[in-house]
C-alpha cells in the first residue's frame, strides 16, 4: 500500500513516514502544497495525508482540486486543534477523516488502515479469503489457523492482493502500489516476490492471468 504524505513541517513529516514505513506502508513524501498536488494527480495513491496548513498551496485548495479532477484516493486531513473549521472545509472539500495535532501516531495508522479498507469495499480489519486469512491490524496471515510467517514485502503484496481479491491485478499496479518513486521498477521483481508468497500459501490462491497479471481468488 503507498501512501503520500503531504507535511511541511519537517519533524512531523518525518515522524510520520518513518511510522508508516514501520507498519509497512510505502510511503512518498511532501513538503509544500504544490508538490503534495502534483504527486497526488500524477502517482497512484492507497491513501493520503494532507496537511491543511501548507506553504505555496493551502491543504483546502489541493483537495479540491484533487476532487474537481476525478482524484478519488482516501484522504486523510491534519488539522490545528482549535481550528473547527479546518474540519468543516476539509470534509466539504472531500476529505475522508481528519485528525487534530497534536495527534498519537497510533491514531493516524488506525485511522489509515480503515481508509484503505473501506476504500476497497471491506467492513473489518480481517480479511479472509478461503482458508487464508489477513489480519491487517496486527500485520499477521495464518492459513487454516497457522501462523504464515512473511517479510514485509511478501506482506505487503499479499495485503494489497487481498485488498483487492476477485480483481486482475496487472504487474504495472502492484509495482505502482508497493514501491516508491525512487525504486527501480523491473517487473520481473514482482515476479520473483509472488513465486515466493505462493511457496507459503495454499496451491492456486494467487492465480495467473495470463497477460493480464494475477488475481487471489477463494476459489
Ligand atoms: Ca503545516
């Protein structure tokens, strides 16, 4: 899952992708409004969070923007604690959920994990496909009740795969969605990830689709 951080002061910023990348989150970062735009309209995002108090470009402005131009990803607003009203535009503007600083860094993953979870269409913080399941609260998988032990980049593929289970997933999305701008992206990478997870995991639970790409599937 990639998350855009959107922060310009500079600790914050930090402290929040440093938590993300924690919990397993690829995560791209931003200082200023007009950077946090541009990132949000050009790379796909799972959710974002966005400062309202921005220099170059209010937080309030970039949302909307994003919204009039069809960005629908999660968005997740940082407000000033006495500032109710951030809250009102924010939500108006089309932000998903906002937090008020000082904040507890356990309170935005929780409120990102429900995001992203909503945004694809689920109820609970567990998911179970067939005999799999995903507990991303807890960033742990058991099949029939045993544990699966992962890295975190198996993780990460089998948490967006089953994010979006009954879904062709092409090479070009899951490398979009699993790694950041920076990283060199070679397809053939994923390739090499997903035989690895499907070593752990029951026989045809991530089937290929041939051109296409794979899908994680109960059946
Ligand atoms: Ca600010």
């Amino acid at each position: 899952m990639r998350i855009l951080v959107v922060e310009d002061d500079v600790d914050l910023n930090r402290q929040l992708c440093e938590a993300l990348v924690d919990a397993g989150y690829v995560v791209d970062k931003a200082f200023d409004g007009e950077e946090g735009h541009f990132l949000g309209d050009t790379e796909p995002y799972d959710a974002v969070i966005l400062d309202i108090g921005l220099p170059v470009k209010d937080g309030i402005s970039v949302l909307e923007e994003w919204r009039r131009d069809q960005r629908k990803m999660p968005v997740l607003i940082l407000t000033a604690r006495d500032r109710w009203t951030d809250k009102v535009q924010g939500i108006d503007a089309g932000a998903d959920d906002y937090v008020a600083k000082p904040f507890h860094m356990e309170e935005v993953l929780a409120r990102i994990r429900a995001l992203v979870r909503r945004s694809a269409g689920l109820a609970s913080s567990e998911i179970e496909i067939g005999p799999v399941r995903l507990d991303t609260a807890g960033s742990k998988v058991t099949v029939d009740g045993m544990a699966v032990k992962l890295t975190s980049h198996e993780y990460r593929l089998l948490s967006y795969m089953m994010h979006h289970h009954e879904k062709v997933i092409s090479r070009t999305e899951l490398t979009e969605h699993l790694y950041d701008q920076d990283f060199d992206r070679d397809s053939n990478t994923i390739e090499v990830f997903v035989g690895r997870l499907r070593k752990k995991l029951p026989n045809d639970f991530i089937q290929t689709v041939r051109g296409l790409g794979y899908k994680v599937s109960a059946t």
